[in-house]
C-alpha cells in the first residue's frame, strides 16, 4: 500500500476486540456501524479473560477481514502474525513487547502493512528503521481500556514524534473521543484510533461518523 492509502486510511481507525463490544451488539456488528460511519481501518484486537481463541478466533478475523473489504477498508491484526496470515488480513500491528519489528517485517512480506506502537523518539526511529509503516503514539489521553497502559503522554508527545520522525505515518491512541480528536490531529497525527468512542457507544454508526467528521476537518486544515 503506498504511503498516502496509509495516510488516508489512518484518518478514523477503529479497534476492536469480542470483549470490548457492549450493548448486546456483537463485533460482527459494531464493526459493520463503524464501516458504515466512516471507518477508514479496522484492527483486530482480541485479548482477555474469555476472548476468542482458535478457530473461533481465525472464523472471527474471516468474517471481519470480508466486511472490511466491501468498505474497501483496511483490516489489520493485532499481535498474531499467523493470524494474519491464515485470515489474509492486510496488516498487522505489534507492540513494544511483541517481538522484534523486522522479524515481523520478515514474516508478513513487503505487500503487508506493519504498524507499531511508540511511545518514545528512539522507539519512533527504531521502527521506522525496521520496516513500519505507521506508528501508533498513546496514550495519548488516560484509558482504562489497556491494562498495562503507560502513563498518558499527551498531544505533546505526538508533536515531539513528528518533529524528530518525518516520513512516517502516525495515529494518536488512547482516550480519543469525537471532543479530542481534532488537537490530536493537529500535534501532527494522521488520524486518530479509537476502542470505547465507538465500541462502547450507544450508537455506534453515529459515534464513528461524528469521529470521522470531527477527524476529518482537523486534516483538512492541517
Ligand atoms: N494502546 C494504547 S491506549 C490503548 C491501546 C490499545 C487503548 C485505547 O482504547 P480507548 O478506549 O480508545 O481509550
Ligand atoms: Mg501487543
């Protein structure tokens, strides 16, 4: 994918896993009311007690991998790189304790997308070197939808990235809703990434399309 479909896609990054889904919707769905408000990518992020494992994992990824691409939108894993492969996802998204970047590089070929997440400039450099084509930064607002997730670093931690790190897409993370999403994007983000804004919401569709308008002029203006 060329580096501007990346930006582009960046724009309103949806993630979700089965556990993050609320109001008796299922992924299946709550993706599908992304898709439909303006989900420009989707992630795959299955984790915790009593989520999906297996084939009903893989059956999952099939079935969210097939809605994404009548968006023609990107869908991306998280962490299972095998996942990715056996699903034909179009991407796949590691962390700073997920393994080594250009191992993942190695495994996923060169016509896949690799996302990492950041949270410092040596951090930023690192993957970018190793092979990433964007770079996740967050949190950027406190969450408690990450256990393990470092302190909240700010928009000014997206700025001092982008002012160190050029030539690389990046997506703010962490805390975003439809009221932060446009000083996300003007520290230097390319788009932001959301679970409960859209997971959670009431109404999803709505959720995502507010999110995809608010990101939307923020870039325009950039
Ligand atoms: N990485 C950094 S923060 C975060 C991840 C996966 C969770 C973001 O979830 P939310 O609900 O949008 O704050
Ligand atoms: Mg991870």
């Amino acid at each position: 994918m060329k580096q501007s479909d990346i930006i582009q896609a960046l724009r309103l990054y949806v993630i979700a896993g089965t556990l993050n889904c609320k109001n008796g919707r299922s992924i299946e769905e709550t993706v599908e009311r992304a898709l439909q408000g303006g989900a420009t990518m989707v992630q795959f992020r299955e984790k915790g007690h009593g989520s999906l494992t297996g084939s009903d994992k893989l059956q999952c990824a099939i079935r969210l991998k097939s809605l994404c691409a009548a968006y023609r939108v990107p869908f991306i894993i998280n962490d299972d790189a095998e996942l990715m492969l056996l699903s034909d996802a179009d991407g796949l998204h590691i962390g700073q304790d997920d393994g080594d970047i250009a191992e993942a590089r190695k495994r996923i070929g060169v016509n896949k997308i690799l996302g990492v997440s950041v949270y410092t400039v040596a951090e930023a450099k690192h993957a970018l070197q190793n092979g990433a084509d964007y770079l996740g930064i967050g949190p950027v607002y406190e969450t408690s939808t990450k256990e393990d997730a470092k302190q909240a670093a700010g928009i000014v931690r997206i700025q001092l990235i982008r002012e160190h790190v050029q030539n690389i897409p990046i997506v703010g993370i962490g805390g975003i809703n439809e009221d932060r999403a446009g000083e996300v994007i003007k520290a230097g983000a390319d788009g932001v990434a959301v679970i409960t804004a859209v997971t959670d919401a009431g109404r999803p569709l709505a959720a995502a399309r507010r999110l995809s308008e608010k990101a939307g002029s923020a870039c325009s203006t950039n």
